[in-house]
C-alpha cells in the first residue's frame, strides 16, 4: 500500500466513498467497513451510493451512512472509490467524485483504469474487502465486530464463499482475524445465502427449465426475459447468482445468464471456470470484469444477444 | 487429545481406519487423510469403507486405501473409527472393528456413545476433519499436499462451506496452513460444488416444484419418492444437498427432505437453522447427527412418514 495513500487518509478531516454502480457484496462490504472505521477515528465520513443498499445487506453495520450523492452535496477533503474498475462504474456519481480536491482509487479489478490521483490496484487479491482489511490495519485503525462483520461479508461473496481459485492462505487468515472479534459466522451466512424467497427459488427452477448447453457442453446459457421473471413472482433483483447455475455443471467452462432489463438494453453476467478469459469476451461490448467472473450490456433483443455472446465465446471455448 | 491415543497410534504397526456408512465429505476426507500419513510413517493401513467412495470424492488422493471389509479381511493393530457417532453407523462392519486387540473412536457427533476402548469426541469441532488435522499435529506427522486435499475437503463440506455456525477462527487458521501446502481451492471446489450433471439439475427443479411450506412458512418439506427422483434422469445419490433448497428460504427454521429409498423405507434429512433441536426429532426415529443437521429412516409409505416428521417437528417449532 502506497505510503501516501495512507498518509493522506490519516490527514483528512472528512471522506467521502463510493462504490461502484449495481454494488455487490464486496463493494457495500468494503465501503462500510471503512466508512465505520474512518468515522471512529473521528472523521466525517460519507457512503455516496448510486442506488439503495440491495435487501441482502441491509443487515451489515454502518448503513446510516450511506446515502445518495447530488449536486448540494458536501465536498469532502477525500473522495475513494472502492472496488470500481472505471469510471463508468461509478455511474451518475463520476463527475462528483472528482470534486474533491484528492482522490483515491482502490481496487481488485484487472481491467482497472487507474483514474483517479492515487491508485492502488491489486489485481491478486481476491476481494476489495482484504484490500480494506490490510488498509485499516495500516491505518492501525481498530477492527470491531461490525467491521468485521462487514469485511467477512466483502471477502465472503467476492471469493464465492471461499470457493473460487483467488482464495489464499492470506484470505483464510484475515478471515481467522475477522472472527476472532466474536462475529456470528452462522447468522452472516444466513444472511448472506439463506435468504431466498420461494419466488426466487420458483425462478432458480424457470432457469434450469430454460437452461441451455451449447458446444459440447462446454458452454451454459440462461436467456431470461422480463415476462420470464415476473411470471415466477419473483423480482429483478432475485436473477443475482443465477449464472451460478450453468456453472455448477461438471462439464461447463463457461456460464452466461442473458437477462432482459428492457426491450432493446440486455444484461449479461458471465462465469468461467479454468481457462476462458470471460473478461475479454465482456470487452467486446465495452463490459468488464475479472478473468473468471465478467459482465456487459449489449443493445438489442435478448435473441439479438444471445447469438452475439454464443459466438463470442464459441472462438474461446 | 488423549496421550494414550497419540501413543498407541504411534506404536501400531498395522491400522484399519472405519468411516461412517454412506460416507460423507468429512468421513472420507478424514479416513483417507489420516490412512495417508500413517502409511507415509511406515505402518500398513487399510480404510475399510461399507461402500464405494462416492463418485463426487472419487478425486481425492489416497483412495486406492479404500476397500471393503470382509471375514477373510487382515486383523489390525488397531482399528479407528472416525466420524461414526455409534456403532450402528458402522454398518455390517460393526462385528469386525471391535476384532483388533485395540480400537479408537475419533468423532465430533454430539450423539457419540463412545463405543471404543478409547474416545476421542470433540462435539465442539465443525468437523472430524479438524480433530484429524490436530491428531496429525500431536502424531508430529507431515501434512503433505494429498493430505491437505483430503483435510480441506473434509472441513469444508461438513461446516457447509465454512458458513455454519461450527465454524471458528481455528477452523479458518487450519484452512490457512492446508492452503500454504499448495493445493488447488478452485480445483477442489469444483470437484466438491461444480459437479452437477444435468439430471440433478433436473431434480432441484424438481424438488422446488414439490417444495412444501408449513407452519407460517417456518417448516420446509420436499417429499421425493423414487419415481420422482428416476424421472429425471437422476440419480439416487443426487439427492444429497437437497435438503438445503428448504433451508435456504429466509422464513424456514427446519428443513425436511423425505426420501423414498422403497415402498416401505423411507430415509429422512433434517437441517434447522436458529434453535430446533433436529438430532432430537431424529432421535424419535432412533436415527441421530448434530443439533442443526440429522438423519433418521422411517419404516412406512412416504405419506405417513411425512405426517409423522411434520409433526414431530411442529411441536417444536
């Protein structure tokens, strides 16, 4: 970790964070994490979210200091964008950011462009959540149980549940630390996984009925339109992990969900397991993402997608 | 751990190493972890499984230890159970593990009747994969790479992917130790999580169609009998993991899969989450296991041992 980037932290009397659009786990994990530690060093402190805390995380500690950015808001000494690979990611936010007189950038992210003053970006490290972990112990800053608990949530969703091959011995040991404060690692779990809906376990079984192999296998598809999804009762936001289904086949390397938001923009969520680089297959259509976990929004139809996304990994495969 | 137990470990020349009928992640795990370091300290050692490994665990170092026990079978120094909490879940090997001179019985069942000479239960322990990996540690023997692969597997799908409560900072410590030998989270996670076939996905499909909600949605129950289950093209041994579609609905306390394994035997998985006992209601069908995860086999049709668990669990709920 850059010795300025610490120095400049520590001499802020107030911070602004943000996390990239969409937030996820890590990103919210990560942002309140260390909003909650900055605050309790005494600084003033600002979560600039580009949407409301998904449902899922409504449970971490520290969500009374998110909010939405606009235009009145207060300009801090410090904007850091946490787990955000572009600025685009930042969404709305992107020109706001770069208010502040400083700004900092800290990432996992491969594909990250390195646009803000400071940068530090460790494209090893499995979550955003253990680049925080080792910031605020730089910061000697204080780990409590909601920090914890919000840094266990970050490396536990980003890691898939320290499952995925960026697992190290070095996550397993933060973890170790995370839990020696006394946080309930039954209850995070049930928040983070025990929390489907029959709606959405009635949508997980309209995937696997419209789930598709293609190339030998090698290749799942789940192409949902909205009436797919609103006829099973659940909501949008229940599609989360469904691309997970297609990778959990044996023989699938790579796994992609084509989700309909509206007549002409899709979404697309890609996964591989050991040698498709889906992160390039997402920068065909201006998307991004990591070598194993990517996504992009294509314009079309979702049939229209569909085809694009076939093809594209097809030469991959 | 008791001295006694490092000490006839230690001085056995020949060891036959039990696992539990139907052997488990941790079952197998353990067995062929602890069968490996003993044979690479110069004993002869047998793992003597009631049935064949699972073709999910088929990928673990160390299988061509495992075979089955029969009269003509050689008589070891010293016979050790692992993760069997009484000798009825030893099977039809019950008889033969108490011809050594000497036996150990290794468990982390919070049911176990200490049913050897000498017994090691730990109810504290996630898993008898940790209680193996410290035996390993007292016995002072090396945890090699194939052994690391056995141990992680072993821990990792009895605390369900470190996400139950059983889950502490140790257990992520012991994870942190295997891991720096060199294994291959992603590969191994793939092989434990990523091995569905089509079929199974067929019959979680399946089962969310048959899902069941009582009790104001706190009690899940999937009932499956064999044609269910064969008119997707799955397998029996697919079934294993269904138990947890119920559990994972936020509303659900217990989850009940009944399984029909023939007209008149019916095999019963039990998970709870906060606070129902289930190796109590389990305990009514003289089966067993842990608080929040337990088994029992009713003798009936699959309708009337469904009433009968649904009302067991009722009452407690």
């Amino acid at each position: 970790m850059d010795k300025e980037i610490i120095k400049l932290i520590s001499e802020a009397g107030s911070v602004a964070i943000f996390p990239h659009v969409n937030a996820d786990g890590d990103a919210i994990g990560s942002s309140l994490a260390l909003g909650m530690a900055l605050r309790n060093s005494g600084k003033k402190v600002w979560v600039y979210m580009e949407e409301d805390i998904p449902t899922v995380y409504k449970f971490l500690p520290g969500g009374e200091l998110a909010g939405f950015y606009d235009e009145s808001a207060d300009t801090a000494d410090l904007n850091i964008a946490l787990d955000t690979g572009d600025v685009g990611r930042l969404g709305s936010r992107g020109e706001g950011f770069f208010m502040a007189p400083c700004t900092i950038n800290i990432d996992h992210h491969i594909t990250n462009t390195k646009f803000a003053h400071l940068n530090h970006v460790n494209a090893v490290s499995a979550s955003t959540g253990e680049i925080t972990y080792l910031l605020l112990k730089k910061l000697e800053m204080e780990i409590n149980a909601d920090i914890a608990t919000c840094l266990y949530t970050a490396i536990a969703t980003d890691t898939g549940g320290f499952q995925y091959q960026n697992t190290t011995a070095e996550t397993h040991k933060i973890i170790a630390e995370l839990l020696s404060t006394g946080i309930n690692v039954g209850e995070i779990s049930q928040r983070i996984y025990d929390n489907t809906t029959y709606e959405k376990l009635k949508l997980t079984a309209k995937s696997i009925e419209l789930l598709e192999l293609h190339e030998n296998s090698k290749l799942a598809v789940v192409a949902l339109s909205l009436e797919d999804i609103f006829s099973t009762g659940a909501k949008e936001e229940d599609c989360d992990g469904l691309v997970n289904i297609g990778r959990s086949i044996e023989s699938v390397e790579v796994s992609a969900l084509i989700k309909e938001k509206s007549n002409t923009e899709i979404r697309v969520n890609l996964r591989s397991k050991n040698y498709v680089d889906v992160s390039e297959v997402a920068a065909i259509f201006d998307g991004g993402g990591h070598k194993r976990a990517a996504g992009c929004t294509i314009i079309g139809t979702i049939e229209e997608a569909k085809k694009k996304i076939i093809e594209a990994i097809k030469e991959r495969l």
